[in-house]
C-alpha cells in the first residue's frame, strides 16, 4: 500500500518537498492538485489520479502502470522514462509533455491531448483511442505496433523512423506530417488526410490507403508493394522511384503524379484519373491500366510490356521511346499521341483511335 498518506503528500507539496522514489501504490489522489511536485521514480502502480493536477510535476522514471490518469491535467510534465503500461489516459491534457523513451503499451488515450509532446524513442504498441489529439508532437524512433487511433489529430507531427505495424489510423489527419523512414506495413491508413505528409524512402507493404486524400503528399523512394489505395485522391503526390508492384490504384485520383521511374509491374489502376501524370522510365510490365485518363501522360522511355491500357484515354500522350511490346490499346484513344521512337511489336491497337498520332519511325 502507499507509503504516504494524501494528508501527507500535501504537507509535503506546500513545504516543496521531493517525492521522488515514494511508494505510493493504489492511492487515491483524484482531483488533488500536484503541480509542480517532484515524483520522479515514483511507484503509482494502479493508483487513482483521475483529474489531478499534475501539470509541471516530474514524474521522470515513475511507474504508473494500471494507474487511472483519466480527466488528469499533465501540462509540461516531465515523464521521460516512465512506465504507464495499461494506464488510462482518457480525456487526458498531456500537452507539452516531455515523455521521451516512456512505455504506454496497452493504455487508453480516448480523446487525450498531447499537442506538441515530445513522445520520441517511446513505446505504444496496442495503445488504444479515438479522437487524440497531437498536433505538432513529436513520435521520433517510437514503436506504435498496433496501435489504434481512430479519427486523431496527427497534423504536423514528427514521427521519423516510426513502427506503425499493423496499426489502424482510419479517419486521422496526418497532412504535413514527417514518416520518413517508417515502417508501416499493413498499416490501415482509410480515409486518412494526408496533405502534403513525407513517407520518403518508408515501408508500406500491403498498406491501406482506400479512399486516402493525400495532395502532395512525398512516396518516393518507398516500398509500396501490395499497397491499396482504390479511390484514393493523391493529386501532385510524389512516386518517384517507388516499388508499387501489385498495388491497386483503381478508380483513384492521380493526376500530375511524379511517377517517374517507379515499378509498377503486375499493378492495377483500373479507372483511374492520371490525367498529366509523369511515368519516365517508370517499369509498368504488365499493368492493368484499362479505361483511365491518361490524356497528356508522359511515358518517355517507360517498359510498358504486356500493359493493359485498353479504353483508356491517352489523348496528347507522350510515349516516346517507350516499350509497348505486346501491349493491349484495344478501343483506347491515341489522338495527337507521339509514340516516336516506340516499340509497339505485339500491341493491340485494335479500334484505337489514332487521329494526329505520331507513329514509331513517323517524323513529327
């Protein structure tokens, strides 16, 4: 049991006394105020602090496992280290927080806020919560395995080299977040905002990005493969030189997308707006691209062998020096196309409408 009584405790706060190292297990501190209080090392194993305030207090090193911190304010506190394995955080001001390294495996943030904490080096995995919010805080080398926060508030956060295995962030607002380097694979990131956020050389291996609206939003040098984003909005996002093997774009938005030299070998983008998209030198071998807007694409130097473009509209293309062995532009719509220079051994141009298209070995 705890070591000091609340009478106690607060004799000591009026008199600034430390706390550091007190074995207060199973206390019962609820609505009490303990701002400013040195707890460092503290053990609040299931105590109760729902709506205290802790704001400003260091509780660096303490253990609050199982402990209810429901209604709590924490503003500023230093929380570094600390474990707070199945802790309850709900409704929770956490804002500002210094909680670099700290272990919250197992709690529950419903409606917590941690705006501008720094959660760096940390450990959430299976973290539970709906409508968190952070904005501007800091998840850096942190492991959030899955982790489920439905509906959070995630704008501008720096989340570098962060796990997200499996995690479930549907709904959450990630625009100009920073997941560079992160690992993210199977993650379901459902009808998440992602404007402008940087996944730059990050792993998103069977991700889900259905229904994802991501303007401008940085995939180069990532590995995508198996990743589903149908219906997605990704207009001006950045592809470059990402491996999107089998990834489903269908009916998704991704006109004047930067996909140059990307592997989309085996994908679907079935339906697609890729109006004015740029795919130089980009591997879409056996692709299923059928009845997109493709009108003022650039495949310059694209292997496109075995693509499937048939319906689509490629109107103003540019498909000079591409590949076009055995590719399949049945019904598709090749007006004022350039195809100088192309291979197109095999294709299938049955149907196509070819007005004002520059053909292979056809001067301009």
């Amino acid at each position: 049991m705890a070591e000091y009584t609340l009478e106690e405790i607060l004799a000591k706060k009026e008199k600034g006394e430390s706390l550091a190292g007190a074995n207060l297990v199973r206390i019962s501190l609820r609505g009490t105020d303990l701002s400013d209080v040195d707890f460092s090392g503290a053990n609040f194993q299931y105590a109760d602090l729902s709506e205290a305030n802790l704001a400003n207090s260091d509780l660096s090193g303490a253990d609050l496992s199982y402990a209810s911190l429901v209604g709590s304010n924490l503003e500023n506190a230093t929380l570094s280290g600390s474990q707070l394995t199945g802790a309850d955080l709900s409704g929770a001001n956490a804002s500002g927080i210094d909680a670099k390294g700290i272990n919250m495996d197992d709690s529950k943030l419903e409606e917590c806020n941690f705006s501008s904490a720094d959660i760096s080096g940390a450990s959430l995995r299976r973290a539970r919560g709906n409508n968190l919010t952070a904005p501007g805080a800091i998840f850096n080398d942190s492991n959030l395995d899955e982790i489920l926060l439905i509906n959070a508030n995630l704008r501008g956060t720096s989340m570098v080299d962060v796990s997200l295995v499996n995690a479930s962030l549907q709904k959450a607002d990630l625009s100009g977040a920073d997941l560079k380097g992160g690992n993210l694979t199977r993650a379901d990131l459902q009808g998440t905002s992602l404007a402008s956020t940087g996944f730059n050389g990050s792993v998103l291996l069977k991700a889900k990005l259905e229904e994802a609206k991501g303007e401008g939003a940085d995939f180069s040098l990532s590995n995508l493969t198996g990743i589903v984003m149908s219906g997605a909005q990704f207009r001006r996002a950045i592809f470059r030189n990402a491996e999107l093997t089998q990834a489903d774009m269908g009916s998704g938005d991704f006109s004047d997308c930067d996909m140059n030299y990307a592997k989309m070998t085996y994908s679907t983008a079935i339906g697609a707006k890729m109006t004015k998209a740029s795919f130089i030198g980009a591997t879409l071998t056996e692709a299923k691209i059928s009845k997109c807007q493709l009108d003022g694409a650039n495949f310059t130097g694209a292997r496109m062998e075995g693509c499937n473009l048939s319906g689509s509209d490629l109107s103003g293309a540019n498909l000079k020096n591409a590949d076009l062995t055995r590719a399949d532009f049945a019904s598709a719509n090749l007006a004022r196309a350039d195809m100088t220079g192309a291979n197109i051994i095999g294709a299938d141009l049955a149907d196509a409408n070819l007005e004002g298209t520059v053909h292979p070995g056809k001067s301009d």
